[in-house]
C-alpha cells in the first residue's frame, strides 16, 4: 500500500522518527530520534513537484532491476540518478544534516512514504520516467492487482542494488512530488512521551501504517484517519481490527488495502495498544 503525509517546516531544529511501502511488498525501518541543529534553507526549497520539472530532467539512462517489487520480475526503465535529480533541483539539502533528514515521497492515489535521505542515497536509487518494454507511444505499463490496474505514471522510484525482500526500503510509484522535511515537530504529536512501553507499537505503526493512514490528522491519506475524531479502537472489536489487517478482503469487497502478512500477532498487539493508547491523546 500511497500520498500527502504531512511536509514538515524545517524553521525548527530537525529530529528523525521513522512505512506495505505497506502496500507492494514495502515498509521501513525507523529513524533516530535524536535533534541536532541545521542550517535552515527556505521553505520552498524543500519540495519538487516533478511534472513541472519534467521537460528540465537530464537526460535518462537504461537502468535494469533484477527482481522489481511492483512488476515481480526483471524490468529495465530509462532513469535518472534520484542524488542528480536532488543536486538540481533541491540543492538545499546539502546543507542539512541527512541523517535527520527525512525524503518524502507524495503520490497521486494518497500513499505517502518516507524514508531517512541517508538511507536512499546510499543505495544506487533512481527516478524512473518510462518503462523501456512500453508499446511504442507509451511510456508506462501499468501491471494489475488482481482486477485493479495500477497506475505507475508519472514517475517511480527504483534500486538496482536493492532485493526486493529487503521491505526498509519504499519503491514509490505514481510518485508526483518529493519534499524533505523533518520528523520532529507534527510527529511529536504521535510519540507516546508518556509510556514508554508503547514506543514500540508507535515505531511499528509509523512504519507500516502511518504512509497510507493518518493519525491525529498526521500521515497519509490512502485510508482513513484512525485516531480522530474518534479512535478506530473505539468502533471496533481488537481482535476484529487484527484479523481485518490480516486479510482486508474478507471484511471488504474489492478493499484495497493490501493483506499485512509480514508482521507477528506480537507486533500487531503493540499497534493496536499503541492505538489504544492514542485514543486517550487525541489532538
């Protein structure tokens, strides 16, 4: 499971709280939540919306990816370096400290993932802009999810150095804009500073859910707001959210949440009493 999580002002000092991609095989591992100082850039420095930068793109090359997590098999895609992209149109992020910087990705159907900057450029990542196997005329195939086609233009973000298994890392497509922001201020409203045995839950929740739902009116917005005005544990029996996680399709026709299957029974009791526990500290 993909759009706008809230982008962070970076006028304040920047701290990092670490998404499946909930949906297509994708999640994330969490950040450090440590705070250091910065040098603040502008605002508007820290955002791109890539159509309006399209025709300003260097020129592409053909990148092959052995084992793509959308398409399932080997695909080649004319694509741009993400650093080159970044150094040419968000150059302000030398500045910053990248590892408490945090690159969001904002797609058209809501799902919103984001990931340590240190982390993505440390792998050779790029910013897909055609699929090479496209009929002649196109520039995309769009692969189906069962009856469901989905939708990967205008841009995707893919790895040639990462497995598919590895679910750290987020293979955004549909991508339209991408922003740096810190996780520290609006994210603040979502760490449990009161009970430390919810940490966990609330570092799982931010992994997986947080790129396609909101909380406390922070995060994506994919699925529906699970905390406000009124807590999803509030409406909901526990063991039915558990089993609905498990397997959407059962509780929903043509839901199109994706079954949640990488994570234990334990690590699903931690979200939903992280949920539980944020339904007494709404904002």
């Amino acid at each position: 499971m993909k759009k706008v999580l809230v982008v962070l002002a970076f006028g304040i000092a920047l701290a990092s709280c670490n998404n499946s991609q909930t949906s297509d095989n994708q999640s994330a591992v969490s950040d450090s939540t440590a705070v250091d100082t910065v040098v603040v850039p502008q605002k508007d420095s820290l955002s791109v919306y890539l159509p309006d930068i399209k025709a300003s793109l260097p020129e592409a090359q053909t990148v092959e990816v052995k084992d793509d997590p959308v398409f399932f098999k080997t695909k080649s895609y004319k694509a741009i370096p993400l650093q080159t992209v970044l150094d040419q149109f968000l150059p302000a992020y030398k500045s910053l400290d990248i590892k408490q910087t945090q690159i969001v990705f904002e797609c058209e159907d809501g799902y919103n993932p984001s990931m340590s900057l240190e982390k993505v450029l440390s792998k050779k990542s790029y910013l897909a802009i055609s699929d090479v196997e496209a009929p002649k005329g196109q520039e995309w195939i769009n692969p189906k999810k069962g009856d469901h086609e989905m939708k990967i233009a205008p841009f995707y973000v893919v790895y040639t150095d990462v497995p598919a298994k590895d679910v750290t890392y987020k293979w955004p497509y549909n991508l339209v804009k991408i922003s740096l922001s810190a996780a520290s201020k609006e994210l603040a409203v979502l760490f449990p500073k009161e009970d430390d045995t919810q940490v966990k839950g609330f570092e799982l929740f931010k992994v997986n859910c947080l790129t396609c739902h909101s909380l406390n009116k922070v995060g994506g917005k994919m699925g529906p707001e699970l905390n406000y005005p009124k807590s999803v544990t509030e409406y909901w029996q526990i063991d039915q959210i558990k089993q609905f996680v498990k397997a959407p399709t059962s509780f929903r026709n043509e839901c199109k949440m994706p079954a949640v299957t990488h994570l234990s029974d334990k690590e699903l009791d931690e979200i939903v009493n992280y949920l539980k526990y944020m339904a007494k500290h709404k904002v």
